[in-house]
C-alpha cells in the first residue's frame, strides 16, 4: 500500500496563510452612507461660499416653518425630510455621528440587508423630524444630522437586546425582538435606555459648553428612537421560524 501523498507545502514545513477580517468591515450600504455625509461635509467646508452654503441649507435642510402654510409646498418641501441626514453642523457632529453609525448600523444592516436597511434609514429619520416639527411647527432653524435616523438604529439594538451573531463571519443582531416585559426585565437593556436617555438630556440641555454647534435636536433623536423601537418587524428579513428561536 503506497504512503498517502503529502502537500508540498507541509513537506516544506510552510503553513497556511490565516485568513484574517479587514480592519473596517462594514457593509457597503454603511459605507456608503457615511462617504456621502463625509463628501458633503467637505464640499461645504472647502468648496461652497457662505452664500452657496446658505442655499443649500435652504433647500436640503429640514426646517419646520416651510410647512406652516406661509409658503409653498415645492419640491424641496418633500425632499428634505430625508436629504437632511446627509448635512452636519460641524466636524465633531459628523465624526460622532459616523462613529455611532458605524457601531449600530452595522449589524443591523448585516441582518436586514441593503434595501431594508436603507428603508429603515430614511424612515426613522422621517419619525425623528416628524417629532421634532410637532414639537417646533414654526421653528425657523434648520436641522441637520444622521443623528435622528441613528437613535432608531439604537432603538432597534435595544429591542434585540443586543445580541450579536457573528456565525457567518459578519456581526449581526440575532434572535427575534424582545417582548415589552423581557425589554424591562433585561439589566442592559435598562441600563441602556436610561445612559441614552441622560446623554441626550444633557447634550440638550448643555450643547453648547459641550463643543457642539448649534442647539441638540433631542426631540429627533426621541422620535427616530421610537420608531426604531417599535417598527424593527416592518424592517426586519428573518424568517418567523428562526426569530421564534
């Protein structure tokens, strides 16, 4: 009986490669959005006058006064509910913002996937100005930031409780979402809620000692939460079967 034959590589006594994960695995869609918010950043900073700079807030920001009945509806009035997530007030807006983004968007788009991700993206950050208008209906500031869009992403972190499956290589939140009573029941669910709850009080009450600028929509960032929180199943692709798990 011949002797099995024997790889060149082990008869050299070489090993294998280890395959390793790149250092910024993030899923496309991640990227993409955060090269889009870090691209227009930079077009206002180093390209666009004051004057031009003006212009496009005014036609890319949401600003609660436009649908008071005073103006016309135009095509801007449809379209900066969702195009204001692109815009940020300042270089340590964008960086946190792209920070927690990256952190929460992550997973979650690894479980939703592309489309459903995106929906999800625009939707809550629809719910996070649809509160901030209630709340504001005839403010004249314009508001701006992914900021809204990512509490929901938050939200919906929270009623999965976290949990984190990373069997087929890529991070994703797991199981189905927990029912009111275990949410209350979870200690770091709890916890979570009220760190971001005090976080949001005090960059809202003290924005400005803080760095930021402008004032902290903190009334986006309840309703975008919100939406995440109690709307994850009209976004969510797993199959009931495996979220009953």
């Amino acid at each position: 009986m011949s002797e099995p034959e024997i790889p060149s590589e082990i008869e050299q006594g070489e090993e294998r490669p280890v395959e390793r994960e790149p250092v910024f695995n993030l899923p496309p869609v991640v990227l993409a959005i955060i090269g889009i918010c870090v691209v227009v950043h930079l077009v206002r900073v180093y390209w666009l006058t004051d004057e031009q700079d003006f212009a496009l807030l005014v036609r890319t920001a949401f600003i609660p006064i436009r649908y008071s009945g005073r103006f016309d509806l135009d095509f801007y009035a449809f379209s900066s509910p969702f195009t204001y997530t692109f815009l940020h007030g300042g270089l340590a807006h964008l960086a946190i913002n792209m920070v927690w983004l990256a952190a929460f968007g992550s997973p979650l788009a690894n479980r939703f996937g592309m489309f459903r991700f995106s929906l999800f993206f625009a939707a809550t950050g629809l719910a996070a100005v649809a509160l901030f208008w209630a709340v504001h209906p005839l403010g004249q500031e314009p508001l701006v930031g992914a900021s809204g869009a990512i509490s929901g992403m938050m939200g919906a972190a929270a009623r999965l409780g976290f949990r984190i499956d990373r069997s087929s290589g890529k991070a994703a939140f797991a199981g189905s979402p927990l029912p009111m009573a275990a949410v209350f029941r979870s200690r770091g669910v709890v916890t979570f809620l009220a760190v971001w709850m005090v976080i949001n009080l005090v960059t809202g009450l003290f924005g400005f000692a803080l760095g930021f600028d402008g004032e902290i929509a903190w009334e986006a960032h309840i309703g975008g939460f919100v939406a995440g929180f109690f709307g994850l199943r009209a976004f969510d692709r797993q199959p009931q079967a495996d979220q009953g798990r």
